[in-house]
C-alpha cells in the first residue's frame, strides 16, 4: 500500500493564504472605522457648542420677525415673545465670545444690539411698518458684528 499524496482528495484543506489576508483586511477595516468614528466624536465632545446654539436661535427669532411682517401679523402679542427672547439672549453675547470680551468694536456692537432691543420693547412697533423699521434695526446691530468678527 503507498501513502496517500499530499494532493489526495480525502484530505481537508484550510484556506488559502489569499483568503486569510483579505479577511484580516477586512477585520482591519472595521476596526479602523469605529476607532475614526470614536476620536471624532471625542474631538466634537470638546467643542464648545454655546456660541454657535445663540447664534443659530437668535437668527430663528430674527427670522420669526420677518415672517410676521410678510404674514401681516403685526400686532404686539404677537412680536413681544420674540423680541423678549432676542433681548434675553443678546445678554449672552458677551459670555458666548470669551475671547471677544475685550475688543471695543464687538462690546459697541454688542451694546447696539441690546439698545436696538430695548427701544423696541420700550415702544413696540404697533404696525408691520414699525416692526419692519425694528427688524431693520436687529439686523443692522448683527451685521455690525458680522462684518468685523465673522468670515
């Protein structure tokens, strides 16, 4: 009787080399995803948000405004909430933008925001005449500021 040959069909045989690299690839892809997917979001855990949040909500109160004004719903129940909140966070601004705390330019700024709001919770506009003239205001106090800290 001979030995079998290495080659002989009764003989089960493991994967190749090819197969066992490209499922390590494999393996190695995986990992290096959650591991890309974990830093990120460590590096996005430390940013600090509060900046950009009072931003993005005074711009949706700004905006409510001029809704109303193209909705014609001008009356003052309807644009005190928003002018209080806006007037509410404009005392942020200066919290929000540590490092702008001490510039002249973004404390005037900040300032003409805050006697924009205040004139206009003073006096309510009474008309959407009144209310467009307020939101000119608004946004000629964040534009102030935008052009010379933003871009």
């Amino acid at each position: 009787m001979s030995a079998p040959s290495p080659a002989s069909p009764s003989r089960p045989r493991g994967p190749s080399a090819a197969q066992r690299y490209l499922f390590l690839f494999l393996v190695g892809l995986v990992v290096g995803a959650v591991a890309t997917v974990m830093i990120v979001r460590a590096l996005q855990a430390r940013a600090d948000r509060f900046p950009t949040s009072l931003m993005q909500v005074t711009q949706w109160h700004a905006e409510q405004l001029r809704a109303k004004v193209e909705e014609n719903r001008c009356a003052a129940t309807d644009l005190l909430p928003h002018l209080r909140a806006l007037r509410t966070l404009a005392d942020d601004l200066e919290p929000a933008f540590p490092d702008l705390r001490d510039d002249q330019r973004f404390a005037q700024a900040a300032s003409q925001m805050r006697r924009s709001l205040d004139a206009n919770l003073a006096s309510p506009p009474l008309n959407c005449a009144g209310l467009e003239s307020a939101t000119r205001d608004i946004a000629n106090a964040c534009r102030a500021c935008h052009q010379d800290f933003r871009g």
